[in-house]
C-alpha cells in the first residue's frame, strides 16, 4: 500500500506491505510542493495495490495526486473518525479534526501505547496535541511554525529582515536582530511545547515534522524525534482496518 501525507509544504510518501513492521518501508520519499510532478515517475516504478490519502492541501492537490496513480489503484481518504486503531476521538465535532493531527494522534498511541503523551508536529504550522494513557485525544494547540513566526515579522515589520530557514539558531538573550526574532520565534515553540507536557502531566513527548531538528535542542524536557510521525499513523490505521476486514480507511 502507498501511504501518501500531502501537508502544507511537502507531499510524502512511503510504500509498506502488510506485514511490515511500523516504519518499515519498502521504499519512501518527499518533494516540495513545486516539485509535485516528478511523483508520478517515482510511483510509475512502484508495484502499488492501493494507496490511503491523508490531505491537508486541498482538492486541488487531492485530484492532482489521484491523477498520477494508475486507474486500477484505488485511492482511500484517511479522514477522522470517532474512533480508530484505540484511539478516540475526543474533539467536540470528531470530523473537524485535521486528518493529520488525528493520524499523528494514532501514530503516538502505537509508539507510546499506555502513556499519557504529548505529540508536536512542527512543519509549516506546530500543533501540539494531547493523548491520554487509555487513548483518548483530548484536543491540542495550534500555533504558526517556526519558519512562518519568522518570516511573518519581516513581512508585516518594515524594518525587520527576512531571516532564511538555514540561520543558526541563537541561545538566550540575543545582541543583534535577527538572533533576537530567531530567540523570540524559538522561545514560542518550546514554550508552548513545554508548557502542553505539564498541563497534561504527559510521561512522553513525541517531536515530528521538518522543524522538529531545529527546535529539540531547545527544549528543556525529555522527548523523542520520530521522523514523520503522521505516516506513522497511516500505517497504524491501515492495519488495524484490515485486521477489523473494512477498508484501509
């Protein structure tokens, strides 16, 4: 099956087998939003027997990816459900619930099953979502990322400079401009990451997404780096769905 997270920069993909172990891929990959064609010869090579979409994109992006799959692979949207894979949806209106958050909440549970867990998914924008010992989503916490808290003080600030997603990031109380908004961008990350971890007496704090690097040095609490976190969760949903004989999704 080719698990396919379509998020608000990059579209990643990975191809799994059944009976794989969580992460085990038999081949994966990733491409920013510009380079979205060059997808269709990376699947072309692919031996694909049905794909699960989770998408945060649009329909543009949903018909764009649909169109580059063979006609016979039948595409499943991953959407959010009341409950699924022992987790439970507890948002006040359960399909609300942004299709990655829930699979991130799913992948948690698999990687922490019996814990009270905070799970931060740090991309274009950080949410910061609870998951309870016994599986309960409780709701989270979104908040710009760090790149955009960055870049939207240089363009709504005249006088700021647009600070590129590469600069190193500062430690403290900074001496010049733009260590002082990388701090300020940093220091609202962690922040509120930290704060989420005591606010839920959580015993894991899971750190996905692409700035998730950048921001775990910073954190001043136990965590864990799990590389693409939602794909975690389409693999786990996928699963427990075939185990139940309903589709993947």
């Amino acid at each position: 099956m080719l698990l396919i997270d379509a998020g608000n920069t990059r579209i990643k993909w990975a191809l799994v087998s059944p009976t794989a172990r969580l992460g085990d891929w038999h081949a994966s990959g990733a491409v920013a939003h510009a380079q979205l064609d060059s997808l269709a010869a990376q699947w072309a090579a692919l031996t694909i027997s049905g794909a699960l979409l989770s998408n945060v994109a649009g329909g543009a992006m949903a018909a764009r990816l649909r169109a580059m799959l063979p006609a016979m692979v039948a595409v499943h949207d991953f959407v959010s459900l009341p409950q699924l894979a022992g987790v439970t949806n507890g948002y006040r209106n359960p399909a609300q619930l942004g299709c990655d958050r829930f699979a991130a909440a799913i992948g948690a549970r698999a990687l922490a099953p019996g814990q009270a867990v905070i799970v931060a998914n740090c991309g274009t924008a950080t949410t910061i979502d609870a998951i309870t010992a016994d599986g309960v989503f409780l709701g989270g916490m979104i908040l710009p990322g760090l790149g955009l808290m960055a870049s939207s003080l240089a363009r709504n600030t005249a006088q700021l400079p647009q600070i590129a997603n590469t600069a190193p990031l500062p430690a403290g109380f900074a001496d010049n401009t733009d260590d002082a908004i990388l701090s300020g961008c940093l220091a609202a990350q962690t922040g509120a990451i930290e704060r989420a971890v005591r606010m839920h007496g959580a015993h894991s704090c899971l750190l996905s997404g692409g700035a998730a690097p950048r921001i775990a040095p910073a954190l001043a609490l136990p965590f864990q780096l799990v590389d693409n976190i939602v794909m975690l969760g389409l693999q786990t949903a996928a699963r427990a769905n075939r185990a139940q004989g309903t589709q993947p999704c």
